[in-house]
C-alpha cells in the first residue's frame, strides 16, 4: 500500500502553493518515435495517452507548451526530470543518469529564452539532483534520495528556495516539518497523482480498480483519470510528462 498526502497533492516537480494559487503553463514534450525502443510499448497507444494528458491540462486551463521529440532522446517527453520552477524561478537540475544531459540542455533553453524564468544552476559538481525526487507540498521541500539524487542535490534544492524548509528523506512522515492528512491506497503505482487547478488527475480503473474506489470515497474535489498503461512501462507516471508553473507575465511564442 501506498500514502499520498491529501492537503497538498504532488503536482509534478514545479511548486506552488496549491491552496491558494492556479497553475497557468505547463511543458510538455511530445513523444520520439525512438521511445518504442523501451522494452514491449505500443508506441502509437503511447502517443494516444499522451495526447489524452495534455487535451485534459488543455481542459483544465493551462496554457501548454508542447515541445517537438527528439529522436536521440527515447525519454524525452519525462520533462519533470530536468527542472523544479517554483516562486517564479527555475533550478536546472542534474540528473544522475549522464544520459539525460542533453534533455536538460533542452528545458534551461526553453525556459530561460523562451519563457523568460530566472535560471539557476547547481554549482556543486558532485550533486546529483532528478526532478522527480522532490516533492514540494506548498510549505516545504522533501527531497527523496535515491539513485538519481544525493544529499548534495538536496543541499542545492535549499540553497535555490531558502524561503522554504527543505529536508532529504528516505520516508517523509518521520521527517516533515508540518502535519499532513494522509490518505492510503491499496496500489503504490495509484499514489503518483497530479493536482491540478483544484482537481485531482490519478489513473484509470482499468489501472488501479482498488484505488479508484478509495478515490471515489474518500476525495470531495473534482476528479479524472488517465490510462497511463504504456508509458508505464517506461518508469512513467502522471507527474512525469509536464513541468507545472504559474506564470503572470506574457510568454514569446515558440
């Protein structure tokens, strides 16, 4: 079984505090055709989902910024690897897979030429830092340490967003500075959630039949769902495929 906290449900690696702001942009990156590469996925039922994904942030009011496949990248379209944009500033991150390096590139040119977000890059060459390692809950940072993040990835996540507690953590509840309402799931993959505009987006039933009912019972916000079947093969969640932010100011065309 899986908990996920129910004040501020993860919304991807950008941050904002959900209880009293709207997300405005999203990024997102369409899928190469070189993805079909990862093991038994059904490229064009990949793309379908995927399409699905960005119509429902397209529904739910955010202006998307859909970014062209790079055939030399099969994990392209994981964009919430490469960035964590909060308070109107984007930390470039540096994922421990060397191999991702060029997506980075990608998202610090898009966001600092074309979006026009200050940009700040990690200066300690040992830190090791993947977007999808951190959970911001609106009043705080936990950065879970793994594979692809250490502690000096942690430290460059504190040093970016200072107004902000910000702990690296192998389990968030021992660790966190606030209290949190949690709510258990009977399948781990039904725990990655997005939160977006004051609706919760989790995966289909056909996905987490067990979870949905759970959902369905226990959440009194608006509500869809995602079949995320074949980009689940790929290590993907919902939180994957999009970096989240609030945006005021006009945005050149891209």
């Amino acid at each position: 079984m899986a908990s996920i906290d129910r004040s501020h449900l993860k919304a991807g690696s950008s941050c904002e505090n959900m209880a009293s702001l709207k997300f405005t942009h999203a990024v997102v990156c369409r899928i190469p055709l070189s993805f079909r590469t990862r093991g038994e996925i059904e490229l064009e039922e990949a793309k379908r989902q995927h399409e699905a994904y960005v119509r429902l942030l397209r529904e739910l009011g955010l202006d998307v910024i859909e970014l062209p496949p790079d055939e030399t990248l099969p994990e392209c379209m994981f964009v919430e690897d490469t960035a964590i944009v909060c308070n109107g500033l984007a930390l470039i991150t540096r994922p421990g897979a060397q191999n991702r390096a060029k997506e980075v590139e990608t998202i610090r040119a898009v966001l600092k030429k074309e979006l026009d977000l200050p940009i700040v890059e990690i200066g300690d060459e040992s830190a090791k830092l993947d977007g999808g390692d951190v959970l911001f809950t609106g009043r705080e940072f936990f950065v879970g340490l793994s594979e692809w993040t250490n502690e000096a990835g942690a430290r460059a996540v504190a040093a970016a967003f200072p107004e902000f507690p910000c702990t690296p953590v192998k389990r968030i509840k021992r660790e966190a500075t606030f209290s949190y309402q949690t709510l258990t799931v009977p399948e781990d993959i039904a725990a990655n959630v997005l939160y977006v505009n004051g609706t919760l987006i989790h995966r289909s039933p056909e996905e987490i039949p067990e979870s949905c009912k759970v959902f369905a019972e226990r959440i009194d916000f608006p509500k869809r769902t995602l079949n995320m079947s074949e980009l689940a093969k790929a290590g993907s969640g919902l939180t994957s495929c999009c970096l989240l932010f609030r945006r005021m100011r006009h945005i050149r065309s891209l």
